[in-house]
C-alpha cells in the first residue's frame, strides 16, 4: 500500500503530526515537576492545559504551609527550652 503512494505516504504521517499539536496542547497536561503521587490529581484539573500552574501553585502553598508550621514548632520547642 505504502510502495503504490509514494510521497503520500509522507503527507499522511505529516498530516497526522500536525494534527496531534492540538491534540497535546489541549488534551494532555505537563507532568514536568509533579512528584508522581500527585499525578490523579493533575489530570482531575481542568482545563488541562492550565493544570500544571494550577498544581504546580498548590504544591508551593502546601510547602509555604508545611514551613511555617515547622517554624513554629521549632519556636515551640526553643521557648520550652529556655524555660
């Protein structure tokens, strides 16, 4: 089938590269800097091709969350010390 085509054979697999562009764009999210159990709630965001800010935001308050009440325990600790 592929020998009868010639360069057509070329236009379809180029025609089906430029389709995929929006394809991925659209459908499928950036998994670049999601820790892996994450991943069920990166692909729950939508719009998908806004999903990874979205986690990616998240994640950093969870973090500046995390950071801060470490702080504080550790001020805990020290005044309970000092005491």
């Amino acid at each position: 089938m592929f020998l009868t085509m010639s360069y057509g054979v070329y236009m379809f697999f180029a025609c089906l590269m430029l389709l995929s562009i929006p394809y991925v764009y659209f459908l499928i999210p950036e998994t670049k800097g999601v820790p892996l159990e994450r991943m069920d709630e990166l692909f729950e965001i939508k719009p998908v091709h806004k999903a990874h800010s979205i986690l990616t935001e998240r994640m950093k308050l969870e973090d500046h969350e995390d950071l801060a009440v470490r702080n504080e325990k550790l001020a805990a600790d020290e005044r309970t010390e000092m005491a």
